[in-house]
C-alpha cells in the first residue's frame, strides 16, 4: 500500500477567547482600565465571538472559558485517489479543519503530512479583481492557486471553454452576470492541476447545470488519481461522489468510514435535543384524553432513528401511545405536515388514504410511512390528532418535528442547490414531441 | 513528489524565501495588477501620480522657498524638493502598502494560501514604477537646470543612486512590515499612520537641508533616521552641494538592516495565525 496521501495526526486548533473585542489601542486601555478596578473586563464589550461568529464559540465564551477548541486531536488518513467527504453540522470545526490543511491558519498543535500539491477552492472567485478583464483574472486567479503563468497560458483555452464565456473574455468581469463570475471562477480552479484537491462547498452556487458539470469535473479529477478533500452540507453530493466520510462533531472525529455509515451517522445528529418536553409530559394538547401520545421516532427505510430525513427518501413516523379504554371503536389519525411558518405541505388522514379500519389497543406504535419524501430542504413541523370514533382523542401542535436535507429526489443526480424556501416536491416527466 | 508539513508553531526565523522564489509569477502578476487597475480607474490614468509629487514640489517651493526662505543649499529650489519628495514618495508608498497589505486583503488570505509576504513586497515593486515614471519627469527638469547653467554639477556618486532607491525600498518595506504586524492587532494604529508619517518627513531634510541641524544632539537624532542619509546623498550626487556624512550612511544602511530583518520575523510570527483573529 502506498504512503498516504494526507495524513493528519492529533491536529487541534485553539482560539484564545480573552482577546476578543480588543482589536484598537483604544479597546486596549478600555480592558486593562476594567481590569485595574478588579471588574471582568469582558463585560465592556457587547460584541463577543469572531468575524465568523459560531454558537459554540459564543457559549464557550459566556460559559467564562479563556479558550475555545474549534479543533482537538482529529486524525485520520487519506489514501491517494480517494474522495473523502467531511461532514459536521455547523461549528463541528469543518471550515477550521479545511483551513488548517489550506494553510491559512496554524494548528496549536498536531501535524499533517500532504503528499503533492495542493490546491484548494474555499471560495470561489477568490482575488478577482473586477477592474480586469476576465483574461486577466484567470491568470491572476491561477497563480494565487499556486500554478506558473505558463501553465495558465497553456490552459486558458480550455478554461474559457468550460466557463462558456468566450465572447466576454476580453470584458471587465465587473460588468459580468453572477452566473458567468461563478462560471469562470470555478473553471479556473477545476482546471488547476493538484494532487490533493480541497473544496469548500462551492458547489451550491450556480445553476443545476453547472454543478452538474461541476460535480462531473470533480469526478474526472478523482478518475485521474487525486485525492479530494470535499465539505458539504449535502448528503446527496458527498454520496454520490464520495468513497469514505469523516463525522466531525464538536471538533472531534467522530467517525471515519464508508459514506453510508456516516451519512446515518450524520443524520442522527440532527435528533431533537433532550431539551425538548417529550410530547407525552405536554400540556398544551386537545382532545378528551382518551388517548395520549408519548413519544416519536423518525425512521429512515433501514430502521434506523434519525432526526433529518433526505428529500426522496422513505421515511417513517413512529409513534407510540397509550389508550384508556381498549375498545373497538375505530380511530382516525390525522397527520398535517406544515413548514415553518406553518403554511400546510400536505396531509395524511388515515380514515381517506387507510383502506381497511384502524383500530388501537390498550398500548402501541402507529407507523406512519411516507415513500419517497417529497419535501424541499428545510425545518418541518407536524400537527398531529386522533379521533377515537367521532370523539377528539388526543390532539398536539407541533407534535414532531423534523429536518430535511438535500437529497436526489428526482433520481438524476441532480442538485437543486442552495437558497431555496421549503416546499413541495413532485415527481415528474419532460418529452417534446413533434417539431422537426 | 512535494511534500508538505504543516506544523503547529512554525518556527518564526524561518523565512519561506524558496516559496515566495517559486510564486514570482504571483508577486508580477499581483504588481501588474495593481498598476493596470489603478491606472483604468482614474480618469487621467498614470498622470496622475506624476501631478501629486510636481504639486507637493511646487507648494514647498511657494512656502518654504519664497515666503520662509529656508535655505537650499544654493541648490535650484525646484530640483531641491523634489529630489527630496520623490525619495520620500516611494519611501512612504512602499510603507503605506506594506502596513495595510494584511488588513485591506482579508478577503483573499481567509481563502487562500500562498507566501503573505508576497503582498507587502509587491508594494516595493509597484511603488518603484510610480518612482521610474516620476524620475523621468525629474531628469527632464534636472538637465533643463544643468543646461542653462545653474550652478550645481553631479558627481561620482550618481552611480551611488540604485543604491539609495534600493535602501528606500528595503527600508519603506521594514516598517511596512513592522506596522502591518502592529495593525493586526490595534486596528486604529492605520489612522495614526498617515499623521505619524507626515511627522516623520518634518524629521528628515526635505523642506530644509541637514546643514542647518548643528546641536550635537539634535544632528544624531537627525541623522538616525535613515531616511535623511538617503536623502542626503541623492542631492549631493545630483549637485555635489550638502553635507553628506559617510558615518550618517554607514549608520542609515545599519538602521536599515534592523528593521527590516526584524521586521521580517516579525512579520512571518504574526502571519502563521492572524487570520484567526481578523
């Protein structure tokens, strides 16, 4: 087996926190002038947490800790040719991981090992300067990622062509679409030639097209035996370019392996929070109380609990409850799913789309399944009642609720991107006929 | 096939003198850059950069020349101060760059690796154009003067002149370098800069010639800024008038070396980790 092509060891990343807010002289004589009189001197400043302000760092910091870990011991190794993906929700340390290996920051302590060179894409356009044309930006924009002028020379032709901007080459980019500034900016560094390639989630800007073309081009580069480093929120993306994944939670490492596992793995981690009053010990509920829901569980199609489901994938809604009377009275189940402002997506009512009659005992589990989940990206809330004969058994607002993330709804591998409102998915077709 | 260890506290006396070698077509790139989108933004392009040093020449002319009548020297005043003003210029331009380098391109060096370094010192290269194109104008002023006569003459050290242009870049880039690590951490030191530096040029013989320091005391603190050997020397070659002072270069080049080498390292600690606090 040959060497790795990145391998990081024990690699942390500690921000110091009591430097926070002082970034003037004047900042400066503020805090010492607090601390002279035996004050906490964080109070004099209102603004705390970075330029990128994380919740955890925040907490942290209001917690009264000095440091914060963004990172602390990760390691892991990446073999050449392989495509890993990391994922993490936000503020498990993936941009700090990604900076780390970029180079534009200094880990506190650890190392990584790179076998080739590196380029990496943490955003794209990065040095475009919109006074140039875009011939001058692409020769800029290739040497800042680390390639000779010739080389950029030797590649233009083919860069302009993937950005499909020909005419406008010779334009300011200031005068550019955003569309054609993204184009030309992701070209530039799908065609520098690393061995170890690291992106950022550029590819949730543009248009489906594009970051099909775009996933399409990190594929070729991953066929011709580099390695790609690749960070997403979209599970959809990372399963179908990646081979392996990496779990960061909290800035630690929380699991390395094959993508299936650690995108189930990620999934959970959206569960709700214990915080949350289990629906059972809930007040605010209608109905007569003959029935009482008492808890749920989102299902994905193995049976496994999750907190966010992917758009496209079967799903199912468990839940359980407890009943006074064991009757024979039929029930009817009502499930509204709303987003959230709780505008109504749509309905399961069991007395029309249930063809026999539903009935429950003493105690049970209803399952409600839903194939293909038709729901856009976003935060989702279910209203859900029970009727035990005519009579309103048991009735919750907001009773579950749940995350959907991006997914391959429509089968083509196709993503829809970012930015979206949450919604309504359909599955349909497209022909033309006739014409000539 | 290279290979890259990155490590947690990088040593700070290490400078990457082979990376920044390897990312030359960088550091041209980012100076044409500069020059060509400085010069399509302004309506009057490049004249403009040789109008500011003829108009700063012509008001010390007006102020100090005709009304304070400080002496020159015998030297013709146009040619005195301007001489002077385009030596400070490209001085406090290669500064001015290198102070705000960090600071005024977050946005690339949060996405983007490549030598930090590369940023400050491409100001010393586009400054040197600003320099290049206004020495033209000068010469041309200079050699109107010597044809018609007037009573100054160079001499052997005008071969001494790349010299002095190199120190002022070296020594504008040192501070540059000193006041961009300070910046990162006092963000209102960048408006303290412009009236630091407008102190510092009262401090170095442009409106007036060195001559007229004669207090012990007051001389060596004179002569201890490096820019006033500079300054100096680059009249007395032009006009073999002044009192250029050997021990004053000796002393200005060991000033010179000092803050730039510390200011090097210094540079290179703060660059490891200031992303983290921008």
């Amino acid at each position: 087996m040959s060497e790795p092509a990145i391998s990081i060891r024990n690699l942390s990343k500690r921000y110091r926190l009591g430097t926070i807010g002082r970034q003037t002289l004047i900042d400066e004589t503020k805090y010492w002038w607090h601390k002279l009189r035996g004050r906490d001197p964080r109070q004099a400043f209102e603004k705390i947490g970075y330029s990128a302000t994380e919740r955890r760092r925040v907490e942290a910091e209001q917690a009264g800790s000095h440091e914060f870990w963004a990172l602390r011991d990760v390691s892991f190794d990446v073999q050449p040719g392989e495509v890993i993906g990391i994922i993490g929700r936000n503020g498990a340390g993936k941009s700090t991981l990604l900076k780390v290996l970029s180079r534009i920051t200094e880990p506190t302590a650890g190392e990584v090992e790179l076998r080739g060179r590196i380029g990496s894409l943490l955003e794209v356009g990065t040095g475009f300067h919109p006074e140039l044309t875009g011939r001058e930006n692409v020769f800029m924009n290739g040497t800042i990622l680390g390639m000779k002028e010739r080389e950029v020379a030797r590649k233009l032709d083919e860069i302009v062509a993937f950005a499909e901007i020909e005419k406008f080459i010779d334009t300011p980019v200031k005068r550019y679409s955003s569309g054609m500034y993204v184009r030309l900016a992701f070209a530039v560094a799908a065609h520098l030639e690393p061995e170890i390639l690291i992106v950022d989630e550029v590819l949730a800007v543009g248009d489906a097209e594009f970051q099909s073309k775009c996933l399409g081009r990190m594929a070729d580069v991953s066929k011709e035996g580099r390695t790609i480093l690749f960070v997403s929120h979209n599970m959809a993306a990372i399963q179908s370019l990646c081979s392996r994944a990496v779990l960061l939670q909290g800035g630690q490492c929380a699991m390395v392996g094959s993508v299936q596992e650690t995108t189930e793995a990620y999934l959970r981690t959206h569960l709700p929070k214990a915080a949350h009053l289990p629906i059972g010990e809930r007040t605010d509920r209608g109905g007569d109380g003959q029935v009482r829901f008492t808890a749920y569980r989102i299902l994905n199609e193995r049976n496994l609990e999750i907190g966010a489901a992917q758009s496209g994938e079967t799903i199912t809604i468990e839940l359980d409850f407890e009943k006074k009377t064991s009757g024979d009275a039929p029930c009817s189940l009502y499930m509204q799913v709303a987003n959230e402002k709780r505008q109504r997506m749509f309905l399961c009512f069991s007395r029309i789309s249930h063809p026999g009659v539903l009935r429950m005992g003493h105690r049970g589990t209803v399952r409600l399944t839903i194939p293909h989940l038709p729901l856009l990206p976003g935060r989702y809330f279910v209203h859900l009642s029970c009727k035990v004969g005519k009579a309103l058994a048991d009735e919750l607002i907001d009773g579950v609720e749940f995350d959907v993330v991006e997914g391959d709804f429509f089968g083509t591998g196709k993503l829809r991107g970012r930015g979206g409102e949450s919604g309504i998915l359909v599955a349909h077709h497209w022909e033309v006929v006739g014409g000539e | 096939m290279q290979k890259t260890v990155i490590r947690a506290n990088s040593p700070w006396w290490r400078i990457p003198f082979r990376e920044i070698w390897e990312y030359r077509d960088l550091l041209m790139l980012w100076v044409r850059r500069d020059l060509t989108a400085v010069y399509r933004q302004t309506i009057i392009g490049p004249l403009w950069f040789v109008i500011q040093p003829l108009l700063t020449t012509i008001v010390f002319t007006v102020i100090f020349g005709a009304v304070a009548k400080i002496s020159t020297d015998g030297i013709p005043h146009f040619i005195f101060y301007m001489s002077g003003t385009i030596f400070w210029n490209y001085f406090q331009g290669v500064l001015n760059h290198g102070a705000t380098s960090l600071v005024s391109n977050t946005n690339i060096l949060t996405k983007v690796y490549f030598p930090r370094l590369i940023m400050p010192l491409s100001g010393v290269f586009i400054q040197f154009a600003h320099l290049a194109l206004n020495s033209v104008v000068f010469l041309g002023i200079y050699f109107w003067f010597l044809y018609h006569g007037t009573a100054m003459e160079p001499n052997r050290w005008v071969f001494f002149l790349p010299v002095l242009i190199l120190q002022t870049g070296l020594l504008g880039l040192g501070f540059g370098l000193w006041v961009s690590a300070a910046t990162i951490k006092y963000r209102d030191l960048r408006f303290a800069l412009p009236f630091l530096v407008q102190l510092w040029m009262y401090g170095t013989p442009i409106v007036y010639p060195a001559k007229l320091v004669v207090k012990p005391l007051l001389k060596w603190a004179l002569w201890l800024n490096p820019m006033t050997a500079v300054v100096e020397f680059s009249r007395y070659a032009l006009t073999s008038r002044g009192s250029p002072e050997l021990w004053g270069l000796g002393l200005s080049w060991g000033v010179t070396l000092l803050v730039l080498v510390s200011g090097l390292f210094l540079f290179n600690k703060v660059q490891r980790t200031f992303v983290d606090t921008i």
